[in-house]
C-alpha cells in the first residue's frame, strides 16, 4: 500500500497538470467532491459539526481492524472536494501513521491562495479533527 | 444627464487593477464602496497639513482642523436635508448610531411594556441593540412580516401599531434584497399613533435621495463608507427637540459644560453625543466624498445604476438555474440571487476565480434568510463606477457557473 507522503505526491502531480488557471483548478476540486462515500444521514447532526463560517462540515471517524475510517460531507462542494483529498491521504490507516502524517500537500498545490483564508481555516481545522480522532484511537488501543 | 463612466472610474485608483489575472471588477459596493482619489487626497492633506485636536486648542492647526471639521457637518446637513447642523452627531457608522439611540433615547422613554417595532428585512444592527433593550427594560420587540418578493405587508403593520408603539425602527432599504420600504406612510402611520420613526438608511443613502425634513423621520443612521467616505465613521441625524431631551451617550471629554466631583453639567448637541476625540480625518475627509456625490449628480448616479440593474435582471432571468433572491417592485441597485444545487460560498469562489468581487452568505440577515428558507445568497450591487461592460461579464461567468449544475 502507499504510504501518505506517496499519496501526497500523486495529488501534488496531479494539480501541477491544471497548471495556474484559478478557475479549472476549482471545478476540479469540485468534481473531486462526487467521489465521497455518501454520508450516513443519521450522523448528520450537530454535534458531528467542525467549526468553520460559511460551510459546514460533518466529520466522523471509526476504527476497524486497528485502522481508522473516515466519513465526512459539507453543504459546500468546494469544500467536499477538499474533504475528498484529506480522506483519500488519510482513510484506512493505523493511528500511528495518521499521527505522525506530515500533511503538506495543500501548501504544495498553492492551495492556500486559491482558497482564501476563511476556507483555509476550515481546512486546518478539518485536518486537526482527524488527527484528534486518531488520537483517540491510539490512546484506546494502548490503554 | 447620463454620467461619464469613465472619467468617474479614473477618479478610483484602486478599480485600476487585476485580480487573479483578470481587471478587478468590484460588485461588493453594498458591503462598502472604494473611494475617490479626492478622499484619499483629503486625508494625507490632513495629516500632512492639519492634524490637531479639534474645538480645544487655542492655536491655527486646532483652529483649521476645526473648521474644516464642522464644514464636513454642515455638508451632511445639506446632503440629508436637516434643518440645523447641530442635528447632525457623528458616530463610528451605522452600527453605532443605532445602538446610541438604543441606549438613550430607549433608555430615556422606552419603559417595560412598552413595544418597538422592526421588520423581518433588518440587518443585526437594527435587532440586536433593541432586543439588548427589550431585555434590560421589559419592552416587546414587535416584527414586521414580509412577503416572499421581499416586501413589507402593510396590514400587518399598521396590526402591529397601537398606542404602545413607542419606536419604529426599519431600513430604509434593505441590504440582502434591496427592496425600498414605503418610509414615508410608515412614518406617518407611526407618527399618528404617537410612535418615533428610526431609519437605517446605511443603503438609501448611497442610492435615494434621502431628505429629513421631507420624510419627517426622527433619527436616520447612515455609514461614511458605503458613502464613497472612509471606514469607522457614520451619522446620526435626529430632531433637535428630541437630541435634547435624550440623555447623553458615553461619558468623558468634549460632551461636558463642566465637571466638578459632585456634578457635570453636559454640553449642548451635537457635542454631548461626541465624546472624545472623534474621527478627524475621516470626518474631514468625507466632505469630499459628498462633494464628489452631489458633483456628479444623486439622480445622474441613482439613473446610472438602476440601469445596470436592470442590466444584470435582463441578462440572467432566463438562464436555467439561477433564482433572484428579492423581487420587490422598488429596489435599489441590488442584485441577489442563489444558483440551484449550488451554495452561495461556492459561487462567490469561483467569481473571485475571474476577478469579481461580491459578497456570499447571510449578509447579517439571518432571520430575514430563515423567514425566505435560505441558508444565504450571493449578492451583486452596483456604485457609480460600474460599467455595462461589467455586468456583461459577471453575467457570463454566472451563466457559466450555472450551467454546471443545470444542464
Ligand atoms: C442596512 C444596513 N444596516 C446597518 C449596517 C451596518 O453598518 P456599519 O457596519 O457601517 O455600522 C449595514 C452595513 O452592512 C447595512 O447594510
């Protein structure tokens, strides 16, 4: 299996093909968002919410077989294209690895700037979530 | 007299620029307009030349800043049509001037029981201050209801009217539709009930021709900044009769007669609402913003970008997709619309992607987004200095946006 900095690679390769154009680089992220697992409607509820402004995000995570499983959806696509990336670098993995994941990719493909820093903010959180969640996992599986 | 377009675009350096590769095209003006190069000139000027305390110092710079301070009130008195510049207070905008007449004037003659009414199109600024109100002093925020095009219903306010009615406080016009509320039967229908009328004219200033005397309203609060005027200063105009009786607002220099330990006597209006050292530059840097306003002409710009409104309607009201958010049959130059199956946030991105600058989201409208079931839109709004060619292209790029989720 790929490690996460492979995967991060293959995505930062990806972006380079789109090159500069601001606009195509959105739709594309955008599409990205069509991959997602669809989102347990049961889990869709408030408490499941990661702070952000203008988009929502529902985040949830379980483990199975020592690995964590990520589901998550937003009212935004952008956003659930965003989502797409995180879960694509980081679903199925041990604690350990997610842990200890050096998730650079995003400033890698400039997105950043494409974002803006409200969205940007909403990323970080996100990442900070999914870390916090496999925290939790470790935590259990070494009590 | 139709306005020359681009001699006024030459007057805004920031307009002159690109924005993700392509020439920034700025249809946030309802959020706050860019300024012309006379106000960025009057404020370097001020401190360049000018700057001192105003009304204290005994000297030629005090004296000058001063002078030009007042010159700046008696050009908002002349804008708004105020009998006397004394009823012209200066506060850091809208939001300010509001919450002044919350707390005094509410304070003053606001008891338990009493009832205010606001309509459903208010921006926080005109809910919140009262209910902070309502909550300290046990009056009833009453709301007025609207339609789904974005329009007031009459019936149910005059319902709502009634001897305890003791203000009515309503935006003039409204920032997420644009709809123009009939302020002058509202007015004269709260007025016969013996009811004070508040106006939130933060948008009817910049796009009507707002005159005081004329509406009779009791207070109208506005914001230099949508004004072509620099950010953190605003007005309130309120009837001297009613100023005076008021008590006054914050306490400290500037608002007093004189302070001994045992009493303060307060300083007559407008100064015993202007405690400390205001705004100078601002203040004086606004009279060129209303200047470069009545120079080119109120009806000239109101003509201007009602035209570009239309514009925008005739160009995207058969594209599939697109839902205008505020029909009213009287609007000003505010085009808010939401794309089916897309969210507002996701549309302004992608119009920023080419350049465009609008605002997405509530537009601190929330109740007014609940009552029309929206989570929010994205919001075009038009200033003297756009241009047809504009509209065309945000037209294009909607178009565009829209088609990739309604095929
Ligand atoms: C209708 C309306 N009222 C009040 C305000 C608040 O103005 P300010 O933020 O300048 O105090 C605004 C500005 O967004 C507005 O559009």
């Amino acid at each position: 299996m790929s490690t996460i900095a492979d995967i991060q690679n293959e995505i930062v390769a990806e972006f380079e093909i789109l090159g500069d154009d601001r606009e195509s680089t959105i739709f594309y992220i955008m599409e990205l968002g069509g991959n997602l697992e669809p989102y347990p409607e049961d889990l869709r509820k408030e408490e499941y919410i990661i702070q952000g402004c203008q988009s929502k995000v529902w985040l949830v995570a379980e483990e199975k077989e020592g690995k964590v499983h990520y589901r998550a959806d937003s009212n935004t696509d952008i956003t659930k294209g965003l989502i797409s990336l995180l879960i694509r670098v980081l679903d199925r993995r041990s604690p350990k690895e997610i842990l200890e994941a050096n998730l650079d990719f995003i400033p890698r493909i400039g997105m950043g700037n494409i974002l803006g820093s409200q969205r940007s903010n909403g990323l970080a959180a996100m990442m900070n979530q999914m870390k916090r969640y496999a925290l939790a996992f470790q935590t259990k599986q070494n009590a | 007299m139709a306005i020359q377009v681009n001699s006024i675009r030459s007057q805004f350096p920031i307009l002159h620029q690109e924005v993700n590769g392509n020439p920034l095209i700025y249809f946030d003006n309802a959020a706050t307009t860019q300024k012309p190069k006379v106000v960025l000139d009057a404020i370097q000027q001020y401190y360049e030349v000018d700057n001192s305390n105003i009304h204290r110092g005994a000297h030629t710079l005090a004296d000058r800043a001063t002078q030009q301070f007042e010159e700046t009130r008696e050009s908002v008195r002349a804008f708004i049509g105020a009998k006397e510049s004394a009823e012209i207070i200066f506060t850091r905008g809208t939001t300010e001037s509001i919450n002044l007449v919350a707390k005094t004037f509410g304070s003053a003659f606001i008891q338990k029981g009493d009832e205010i009414i606001i309509s459903t199109l208010e921006h926080h600024s005109n809910i919140v201050p009262w209910q902070m109100l309502c909550e300290q002093n046990g009056a009833i925020l009453r709301i007025i209801p609207i339609t789904d095009t974005g329009e007031l219903i009459w019936e149910e306010f005059e319902k709502l009217l009634s001897s305890k009615t003791k203000l009515v406080s309503v935006v003039h016009a409204s920032n997420a539709l644009g709809t123009i509320n009939p302020v002058k039967r509202i007015i004269d229908a709260a007025h016969a009930v013996g009811a004070k009328v508040l106006l939130d004219g933060a948008q009817s200033t910049s796009h009507l021709d707002v005159d005081v005397q004329a509406l009779d309203c009791d207070f109208l609060a506005f914001s230099a900044h949508k004004l072509y005027g620099p950010t953190g200063l605003g007005v309130l105009y309120g009837k001297r009769e009613l100023l005076e009786a008021m008590p006054p607002f914050l306490g400290g220099g500037e608002m007093i007669r004189e302070v001994t330990f045992e009493k303060t006597t307060y300083n007559t209006i407008p100064f015993k609402f202007e405690a400390g050292t205001p705004s100078i530059a601002e203040v004086i840097a606004f009279k060129s913003a209303l200047d470069f306003i009545t120079s080119t002409g109120k009806a000239n710009i109101h003509r201007h970008e009602n035209d570009l409104l239309k514009y925008v309607v005739d160009l995207l009201q058969d594209v599939k997709g697109i839902i205008p958010v505020g029909t009213a049959a009287e609007k000003v130059a505010v085009f808010s619309f939401n794309i089916q199956s897309m969210h507002p946030f996701d549309v302004g991105q992608l119009l920023d992607a080419k350049g465009i600058a609008v605002r997405t989201g509530h537009h601190c409208t929330q109740p007014l987004m609940r009552r029309l079931g929206i989570e929010g839109t994205v919001r075009a709004s038009f200033a003297a200095y756009n241009t047809r060619n504009e509209v065309e292209v945000f037209a294009q790029a909607v178009t565009k946006i829209a088609s990739l989720k309604n095929k």
